[in-house]
C-alpha cells in the first residue's frame, strides 16, 4: 500500500487506530496520570511528557481515565498517543523520516496547521523525534478505502461518505473523487459517545461500580452483558434498545437533513465504528426498497479512515480549504 517510512494514526475520541503496511491494531484512546504504585513496576511502560508521567492505552483505561471528547484534549495528548505508537512500532523499523498520516474531524478543520506544528517535533522521556505530519479529513479516508476495496480505484461519480465516528459523524462528496466543500458538513456529538455516556450512567446505576467510557464501550459493541459468570439478559435487551434509538437519531436528523444529497448521489458510503451500530437496520431498510444506493467498506469498518489514508493518493487536493 503504502511505502516503509509510512505509518496511518486516527485518533478517534475512543479508540485510536493505527495502520502500517498490512498491519493494523487498536487501543483505548485513554491517557492518565501514573501514581507512585505505577511508577515501582512496569517502569518501561511510564512516559514522562512535559512536566508530569503518564500511562497511555489499555493501562490508562480505569476511573482516572481523562476524558477525550474535544479538540483541545487531542491537541494536549496527541504527541503522547503518537510516541506511544512509534515506540511500539520499534520492532517494525519504520523508517525515517517517518510520515504519519493522520486527521481531524470536519469540526476541527480549521484548527489544522495549529495540529500539525503540535506534532511534528515530539519530546518525551527525553527523546526528541521530528515526523513529516500529512493532515487529512476524517471521513476522506473512508472514500480512499472504499473506492480501493470496492471500486477498483475508480473514484468516478457522485459520492457521499457518512463517517460515524466516537463523537463527530463526518458527512462528506467527492464528485468524480474531488470533495465538494458546499455538500460536506460535520455533525459533532452525534457520534457513538451520544449513546455511550447514557449507557455508562445505566451499568453503573444497574452494577453499582464505577464504568469508564472505554470500558463501557467494549460491552456496547460487543452487544451483551455478562455477569458473575451468566448473560444478564435484561440489560442485553437494553442495549439492543440504545443501539436502534441511535438509529433512529441518524435517520431523523442527519439523513434528513442532507436528504436530497443523499438521495442523488451514485453511492452512500457508510463507514467508522459506529457503522456496527446501523449496518443490520441499512440492511433492512434496503431490502423493502429505500437507500439502495447505501453501502459500507469492509470490516472492521473502524478501520476505514486509517486504511484509506494509507493508499497513496495525491491528499493536497482533499485540505477542503
């Protein structure tokens, strides 16, 4: 896909993934400080980032877990999330210098230079490294790996992308693979976290313990519950309730919205995490004959913008600036 010195991060408000070549992998989008305890073992995995030492990922994923819904935490924490990344991608030996394709939500757009001078000179544990950032939209990714998956690289047409993401849905056109800036908008807190953060009130208030987001999120997806050993079977009926009232959500707002674009274009490409959560009522509703223009990339469609960032396109023409 992609040359050695390149590697795809997408930052997502809940998961962070990452492609390399044929690579890719995932973890919580989750920072917290590391106490003294922390600091006595599993010294290697401590990263000290201007002024104060922090656990990144699966280890940060507990009730001090800092909250990752805004723009102004992605700007704090992304240089840590991204050291984090290279470092583990050591045993790869990508090569330098290493361009790390990554991006931002619509929403965000604006604030993009501010994003990249951010990143591209990190410093962490007293190690300078300098990378080549390459900032794409968000949802831009799903149209590359769509079109590469699907279409056999022909980008022809009119086409829409509808990116559900953590918090933002990214709704973007691409007309004969150009983005059009009057037919592409964000839609920000409409994203999985619109149902995360009821669902994390509901398992605390039903298991009477404390739920980080990230950890309530792997139950959402996932799609039951299990506890003391069994499947509490009730509050698996109700996350089959919250998954169809985020449907409903979409379908009301925001297809109604862009309903005349959605209506006229050759393809819908549905893509993001939270396309698990609407993929079975697409199916439905294009089986009694509405939206059969719809489709979804390939799984596991979480992947979608950090595959697509990864083909080697000509991304200058996709600042949408």
């Amino acid at each position: 896909m992609t040359a050695d010195n390149v590697i795809g991060i997408d930052i997502g408000y809940a998961q962070t993934k990452v492609a390399y070549k044929n690579k890719i992998v995932k973890f919580p989008t989750a920072i917290s400080f590391a106490n003294e305890i922390g600091l006595t073992y599993g010294e290697d995995n401590v990263y000290d980032f201007e002024g104060d030492k922090y656990y990144v990922g699966s280890e940060a994923v507990n009730g001090e877990s800092f909250a990752t819904t805004n723009f102004k935490f992605l700007l704090k924490y992304a240089p840590l999330i991204i050291y984090h990344i290279l470092r583990k991608f050591d045993e790869f030996k990508v090569q330098k210098p290493i361009e790390v394709r990554t991006g931002l939500a619509l929403g965000d757009w604006d604030k993009k230079e501010e994003f990249i001078e951010r990143i591209k000179k990190i410093t962490i544990n007293g190690e300078t490294i300098e990378i080549n950032p390459v900032l794409i939209p968000q949802g831009a990714g799903v149209f590359f790996d769509y079109i590469n998956t699907k279409r056999g690289g022909n980008p022809e047409g009119e086409i829409h992308v509808i990116d559900i993401g953590g918090n933002t849905i990214n709704s973007l056109h691409f007309s004969n693979g150009k983005p059009v800036r009057q037919k592409s908008r964000p839609y920000p807190g409409h994203g999985v976290i619109s149902i995360l953060r009821p669902f994390t009130n509901a398992l605390e208030k039903k298991y009477m313990h404390s739920f980080s987001e990230q950890e309530a999120q792997k139950y959402l997806v996932r799609g039951k519950m299990i506890w003391e050993g069994q499947e509490d079977k009730e509050f698996t009926e109700y996350i089959k309730s919250i998954k169809i009232q985020f449907v409903k959500k979409l379908f009301n707002s925001i297809l109604e919205k862009d309903k005349k674009i959605l209506g006229t274009s050759d393809i819908v490409i549905i893509g993001g995490g939270g396309t698990y959560f609407v993929k079975d009522a697409i199916d439905e509703i294009k089986k009694a004959g509405k939206f059969l223009n719809f489709d979804v990339v390939e799984e596991p469609y979480e992947f979608s913008n950090v595959r697509g960032w990864c083909y080697n396109w000509n991304f200058k023409m996709y600042n949408l600036r």
